[in-house]
C-alpha cells in the first residue's frame, strides 16, 4: 500500500539496486515513482524523483514507468500538459502498467479532470490488489461527479480490500476485528460520501490556487 514506511522501504531498496546496477533503467524509474510519492503524499524527498526519472529515461526510454514517473514528477510541479505526453507514452508502451494507471489517474485528478481519472483509477485497483488508495480515490471521484450509486459500489469494494489487508497483516488475528469495522463504516459510508467529496475537492482547489 502507499503508506510512509512501505514508501521508504521502496525508495531504499531502488537506491540498493542502482548501487548494485547503475544501468538499470526500471530501478531508476521505480525509485524516481518512489521519491515522487514521498514528496507528493508525505511532503519528502528533496527533488521528488527528478534526477531518477531523467536517468531512468536517458539509460531506456521505452521502458514505460519510466515514462510514468516523469509523469509523476511533472504532475507535482503542476505542469499537466507536458505530464500528459509522458503518460500518453507510457500507456502507449504498457497498457497495463500499473505505475502508468496510477500516475495517470493521479495526473487527471491533480488537474481536476475527475471524470478521466475515473478509470484509470480502477484500472490501477484491479492491478494491484493491495492498492487501497486508488480504490479509495475511485470512490471519491464518483461522489465529486455525483455518480453516488458507483461511489458506494466503490466504497463497499475498498472496505472489504480494507478488512483483507489489515486480516492479512496481523496473520489474521484482527479478522473480526476488520469486519465489524467493515459492516460498521458501510452504515456510514453514504452519508458521508458527500462530504468527503466536498473535502477533497477543496483540497484540490486549494492545490491549483
């Protein structure tokens, strides 16, 4: 998942591997994704992943998440068109790359094309199974285009994902535990989907001012 430890564990272990092999371009590029998250998600990493995604493209550029880390970096610098031939390229090279989908739903929701990012973050679900915040931002982006019916089929999608993951990280001691949380938050789920659509959207408004 995308949470801060397993984001530096990532990060640390693409910088091992292009000690090991500097010529690696999908190791450059996965720790370019990797630095990129950190600054984006967590407000770290000091170039968030631009010198990787340049060397990452340099050593192989029909390497796809290459392409999408690129995307990711010029996403966070708020330069959407020239992000946009990236992911166009790297969904060209690798239609099913999840790095590519993910960066493109981040890319079309970070310019506040909700719609578009729709399925690009569906598709980055079904991907990755462990992948909770794009099924989280699947269920958001269909409340802010007022789709409720969609968003709570999402919700329902991201909350069972959620009981999964958290049974399968305590070796299934916290299963009961998960489902009650489950059956607990899906009672509350179409009440607050509105208002979690509103927060986010000015979350977002608030990063294009």
């Amino acid at each position: 998942n995308g949470s801060l430890r397993n984001t530096e564990a990532m990060t640390r272990l693409c910088r091992r591997a292009v000690e090991i092999d500097p010529l690696y371009a999908r190791a450059w590029a996965m720790l370019a994704i990797a630095e990129a998250k950190l600054r984006m998600d967590f407000a770290r990493s000091e170039d968030g992943g631009t010198a990787a995604a340049e060397r990452a493209l340099a050593l192989d550029p029909d390497v796809a998440e290459a392409h999408a880390a690129m995307c990711r970096v010029l996403t966070q610098q708020k330069r959407f068109d020239e992000a946009g031939r990236e992911i166009d390229l790297a969904l060209r090279l690798d239609p099913a790359s999840y790095e590519a989908n993910a960066a493109a739903a981040r890319l079309h929701y970070a310019a506040r094309r909700t719609r578009e990012a729709i399925p690009y973050f569906a598709k980055a679900a079904a991907l990755a199974e462990g992948d909770s915040l794009s099924a989280g931002m699947l269920m958001i982006s269909y409340a802010a285009v007022g789709e409720p019916e969609s968003a709570r089929a999402a919700a329902r999608r991201t909350l069972a994902r959620t009981e999964k993951i958290v049974a399968i990280g305590t070796s299934g001691a916290s299963a009961g535990l998960a489902k009650q949380l489950r059956l607990r938050l899906e009672t509350l789920v179409p009440a607050d989907l509105g208002r979690l659509a509103e927060r986010d959207g000015g979350v977002v408004e608030a990063d294009h001012a």
